[in-house]
C-alpha cells in the first residue's frame, strides 16, 4: 500500500542531511504523492522533499496511486513515473482524469522515455521531466507548480 513520509520514517535511506537550497521562510506544507516502482527513487526523492518541508506520500505503482486518491485527502501533486508494473504512468492518467477532483492535482512526469504528445492526449495538467534528474531544477519546478 501507499505509505506517509516523515523525516524519521527512512533515515537509512537520506540523500542529504541538509537541505540543497537555502531554506525558504515560509511553511511549504505541500502534500506531494510520489507514483514510482524503483524504491530507491522513491525514497531519495521522499527524503529530499521533507527536507525540503513538503508532506510526502510514496506508491509503487499507479494502482496505489489511484488508491491513495480515494482514500486519503488529495495531494497538492503528484510526482508520477510512466513505466511501472501493475497500471502504468499513461494508464494512471487517464484513470485521473476520469474524475474531475482528481484530474485537479498537477502532475510531473518523470521518467527516461517520455512520449509528450501521449501525455497531452491525456492531460493538459502535467509537466515532463526526463531521468536523471537535475535535482535543482526538480526543486524549482515543483516549487512553482506548487504555488499554483
């Protein structure tokens, strides 16, 4: 199942003990549910984004993720991979749009093949960011999409 983030629930697994941008001033507390089946990923990114002050939930495939959307309250957005077992990154977004609540939440792709064109077909909320990240720039999209 989906599982909630907190600084001390992976410390094992932390990619900085600091965060990599000077802290910002103000509250973030941005919930954010990271969609992706490599657990390592998952968990960097986890641990990156609660440095960074946001409220983290992680699934492993898009199952989950649709899971999560109806049980628990929705996230401020979702960080979501294409090429996961189960229901895939493309299957989850169509599944997200069918809801109207859902379809709300932004969307960052990320992934090492992204089919943009496939992607705009199924959502006009999403914005692609290929792997391997440039975690800086990962910090500023979700920063601005975030503030929408």
């Amino acid at each position: 199942m989906f599982e909630e983030i907190n600084s001390s629930a992976f410390s094992k697994y932390k990619v900085s003990s600091y965060s990599m941008r000077e802290k910002r001033t103000e509250v973030r507390a941005k919930r954010i549910l990271i969609i992706d089946d490599n657990l390592d990923l998952r968990l960097s990114l986890a641990d990156l984004l609660v440095t960074e002050g946001y409220k983290v939930a992680t699934a492993k495939n898009g199952l989950e993720g649709l899971s999560y959307l109806l049980h628990k309250q929705l996230p401020d957005l979702i960080l979501l991979d294409l090429k996961m077992p189960v229901l895939d990154g493309y299957q989850f977004l169509e599944k997200q749009n069918l809801n109207p609540d859902f379809a709300k939440v932004p969307v960052i792709v990320i992934s090492g093949e992204i089919d943009q064109s496939k992607i705009l077909d199924l959502t006009n909320n999403a914005f692609c960011m290929e792997k391997p990240l440039d975690f800086l720039k990962f910090l500023d999209v979700v920063e601005q999409i975030s503030k929408v």
